[in-house]
C-alpha cells in the first residue's frame, strides 16, 4: 500500500492512504542535483487536509541557503546556456518519459499533501506532462527570422536565454504549475529557481528527482523552500532576471509590482471568478454534468473552477436537478474508492469558505444545497465540506464578488444573453468562462462580446492545451496579460529577442568620403 520512496535521499515516502505517518521527516532542498536538509530552525507545518495529521515540515530556508542556490544557478547557467537546443531537447524526452513512469508516485503525493483525489492529481500531472511533450518542439519555436535588407545586407534574430529565472507556485496544482516552468524555462536555456507552495510541495520534490535521472546538468534546477521570506528574497535578488507567479491577487499583485521595480521581466497569473452562461437552447444534461463537475471538482479550488452560473431565462427551473446532481457526489478522502472530491486545503480557507456562505445567507440569497459540516465518518478531523449551491444571487453581495474557492456553486438570474455578456463583463476577473447554447450564432456573439481568457463552447473548463498558451484577462493576469504561460509566448517570455544586421561587401569600401547622413533606401 506504500509506493516506494522518492530517493534516498528524500526521506518522504508517499503512500496511498490516510493513515497517520508515524515518523514525519522534514522536506529537504534540491540543490546542484542533490536533496539537502535546511539548517533552518524555522518549519511550516504541512498537515494531510484529509486528517490534519502532520505529513513533513517545510523549512523556511536561510538566505545563505537561498543565495547558494541562486549562485549554483548562475555558475550552471555558463555552461547549459551554451548547450545546443538538441541536447537539451534529449534530456526533455527523457523528463517525459520519467514523468509518465512516476505519474503514481506524484499523484500520491499531491493527494496526500493537498487533498484532490488520485484520479484528479493524475490529470494535474497529465496537464503539466503535455507542457514538457510540447517543451520538445523548442528547436522550431526558437528559430530566428532572417531577412536580405538590402542587396549586401542582412538581419536576423535570434532568441537567447535570460539567465537565472525564478518560479514561484501555488498550492492548488502542485506538478502542473511547476511544470508550466520548469520545461519551457530549461529547454530555452535558462537555469531555473522553483519555489513551490510551502503547503504542498512534496510533487516538486519528486520532480526534481526526475531532473536528476533526466540528465539535467548540476544547478539547471534548484528547488528552495519558504514562505513570505523566500519571495521577497527572490524578488531582491539581483542575478533572477525573470518571475513566473502563479497564486492569487494579494500576493501577485506584490510580486509584480516588486519585481517589475526591481527591473525583472514578470508573468503574473492571478485569483478568478469563473462564469458559465447557459442558454435555454442548451444540450441540458451535458451542461449539467459540466457545471458539477467544474464547480465541485478538486472541492472547486481550481482557477478554472466554474465557480459561477449565470441562468438565461428558464434555465433556472434547472436547479433542482443540478442540485440533485451535486448531492450525489462523494465527499471523502482522496485515496478511497469513489471519492468525488476531497477535502479543502486548510482549516483557515475552510473558515473562509464558511465565512462567505453566511455572508450570502445574510446578505438575503437562498442557500439550495448546503454543504457544511459535511465530514466523512472515517475523516472526522479533515477540512470538509461538500457540494453547496446558493441561488437568487446579486452582484452586489460579497460571496459573488470574492473568490471563494471551494466547492461553492453561486447561481444568478438574468434574462438575456446580453444581459448575461453584460454582466461577465462588469466582473473584475477574467480568467474563463464557459457558454452553453446549441447555437452557432449566441456562441458567436458570446465569444466576440466577453472579456475573459479563456473561452469554452459547451466546454466547461477550457484551459488551453500547451500548444497553445494559458491566456487570462482583467484582474486574473498582471501586467495586462503582455504575457502568458507556455506555448510561444511562454518561449517568448523566457528569452531575450537579439536582432544582427551584417553587410558583407559594400560599394562604400572603396569610397574615401564618409557619409554622415542616415542610409536611405535604395
Ligand atoms: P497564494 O497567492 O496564497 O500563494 C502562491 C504563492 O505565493 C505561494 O508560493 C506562496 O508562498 C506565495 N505567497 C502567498 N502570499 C504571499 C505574500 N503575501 N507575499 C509573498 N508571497 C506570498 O495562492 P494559493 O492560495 O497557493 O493558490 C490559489 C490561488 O491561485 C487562487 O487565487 C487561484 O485562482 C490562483 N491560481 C491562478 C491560476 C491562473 O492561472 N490564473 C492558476 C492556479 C491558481
């Protein structure tokens, strides 16, 4: 029942149950390729949210730990910058192929620590795998352009590494957001710094085992621990040329303005607040096998979680199947048998969620499904609750304007597919959204008309596939959204465009006069 332990030298083993861990061992560091123990005396504790049993402790790393890192990253970076695309592209296919054999392993280990069940947390690996399969076409993304200027001239462009980058990850997809990075900022050859979540990153320990089998060279990858502390060291530190941040608002907006000071090029992706419009027209058990399932999948701590319905016209007298449809899910531990969702991530966003449900009591909407208190017999202490759908919303009330996230469905009313464009629009985020209609032209009008990221027709969750890139809008993405993760604009942001204009032979090098004059066409 216990899958084999990550290495020798991570003392983590991940198993496949609940059961209490009966000796905790502290999450080491990944340094030039080996796993090391902080001298810290400064842990975060990481309990099981499906328990509250203690898993590890996650060390606050020191700054000289930290800055070792980053020089390891910088004394890598002379050597795999000057690698070719090729080679680096050998050491990818083989990342692939270790990230498929361990995809158990690393599933284990995002149920246990951040509570999803196992079938989800292997389509969080499956997410972040596709970004590496994609990272492979590198040497047709980095080619340059060139271009004969004039008769004896030419410029081309060529696309170069930044140098040391940094990642810095949430809790909530504990491989794929690391592998949103991780490819793409190696294989454009960049030396990479990751920070995963202190709350979960046991995914990224394992991970980093795998760089090590892949044949990444020594400091390519350093994986450091921390909170606060550890961004702000990042944000500071001089030889990090780029941030890549996943998270939410509060702590995105920081890091991008922080680090945008301090002259680093930042990606930013934030905090949503996900709509689904459905039409009366719409194919009404697929949309309501959709919206279950994106509300409440991953207890909705998803960025793309359809965490809000908008109901055109009669759809609303859908609700009650809908509702039927989400009492039926299984609450339960993320190992057993069945389970639906898990648990939320800690006792604090528990109270959160909670919070925010009697906010909407309060504040006069109607509360059709209530998931509090909701715990499994066998997981009396988890951080539980279930399915919960509240009705006759308004945007003025709190639990429509925050982002909740969990497994909380908020349903307003409105009569017209303007009306619905309207009011997606007037909501600051704009991650994604999702319209189901069966026709054509409301799809059209929808897609042409809504100010979000991403689009779904009849698509609950459509995040794009790495082929193409992870596009947010408004409040869901800084910088407005100038750039975006993976595909070619994640290649583009990784790398530093230099533009060569060469003259070869001239009929000026014979002439005895200079010209002072700017050259004009000829
Ligand atoms: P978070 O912002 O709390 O944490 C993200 C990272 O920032 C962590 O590594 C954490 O250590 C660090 N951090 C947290 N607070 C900080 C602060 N005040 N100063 C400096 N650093 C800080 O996010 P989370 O709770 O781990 O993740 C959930 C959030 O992430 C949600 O808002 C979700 O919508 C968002 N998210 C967005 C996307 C997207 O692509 N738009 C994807 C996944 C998650």
């Amino acid at each position: 029942r216990h899958l084999k332990p990550v290495a020798a030298a991570v003392a983590q083993s991940y198993p496949t149950t609940h059961e209490k861990i009966a000796k905790v061992e502290n999450t080491p560091y990944f340094l030039n390729n080996q796993f090391v123990q902080s001298k810290t005396d400064k842990y975060i504790d990481l309990p099981d949210p499906a328990t509250n049993n203690l898993v590890t402790r996650v060390p606050q790393m020191t700054d000289a730990e930290m800055e070792a890192a980053v020089e390891s990253a910088e004394l890598a970076f002379k050597s795999w910058k000057n690698t070719t695309v090729l080679h680096r592209q050998q050491i990818m296919f083989r990342f692939v192929q270790l990230i498929k054999d361990n995809m158990d392993r690393l599933a284990a280990s995002i149920t246990l620590e951040q509570g999803k069940t196992f079938a989800d947390a292997k389509g969080d690996v499956l997410r972040g795998l596709q970004v590496a399969e994609a990272a492979v076409g590198a040497p047709e993304l980095l080619k340059g352009e060139v271009l004969e200027v004039a008769k004896d001239m030419e410029t081309r462009s060529y696309r170069e590494p930044l140098g040391v980058v940094a990642a810095i990850c949430p809790f909530n997809f504990p491989a794929m957001i690391p592998l949103w990075c991780i490819p793409i900022a190696t294989i454009t050859g960049n030396t990479l710094i990751l920070k995963p979540s202190e709350r979960d990153p046991g995914a990224a320990m394992i991970l980093s085992e795998l760089v090590q089998q892949a044949g990444f060279p020594d400091g390519v990858v350093n994986v450091i621990h921390g909170a606060h502390r550890t961004v702000d060291f990042i944000l500071d530190a001089p030889a990090i040329k780029a941030i890549s941040f996943v998270g939410g608002n509060k702590a995105g907006e920081y890091i991008f303005s922080r680090g945008s000071a301090n002259g680093k090029r930042v990606q930013a992706n934030l905090g949503a607040k996900n709509h689904a419009a459905v039409l009366p027209d719409a194919n009404k058990n697929h949309f309501i096998n959709s919206v279950v399932g994106a509300a409440f999948g991953a207890a909705g701590q998803r960025c793309m979680a359809l965490s809000t319905l908008v109901m055109v016209g009669e759809t609303k007298e859908w609700l009650p199947e809908i509702a039927e449809r989400a009492r039926a899910l299984q609450v339960n531990g993320g190992f057993e048998e069945g389970a639906d969702l898990g648990p939320v991530i800690s006792k604090q966003s528990l109270e959160r969620i909670e919070h925010l449900i009697s906010t909407a009591e309060k504040e006069g909407a109607t509360i059709l499904l209530d998931g509090r208190g909701q715990a499994p017999a066998k997981y009396p202490d988890g951080n539980w609750i279930g399915p919960t759908i509240i009705t006759n919303v308004t945007p003025e009330m709190t639990c429509y304007k925050e982002e909740i996230f969990g497994p909380v469905l908020v349903c307003l009313n409105v009569e017209t597919i303007d009306d619905a464009i309207e009011l997606i629009n007037n909501n600051e985020y704009g991650n994604g959204t999702a319209i189901f209609t069966r026709s054509g032209s409301t799809a059209e009008t929808f897609r042409r008309n809504i100010e979000a990221g991403q689009i779904g027709i009849n698509v609950p969750i459509p995040v794009p596939l790495p082929m193409f890139s992870f596009t947010g809008n408004k409040k869901s993405i800084a910088g407005g959204g100038a750039s975006t993760f993976y595909g070619r604009p994640g290649i583009n942001f990784y790398t530093q465009l230099k533009t060569v204009t060469a003259l070869w032979q001239s009929a000026d090098a014979v002439a005895k006069k200079a010209s002072v004059h700017m050259p004009t066409l000829q």
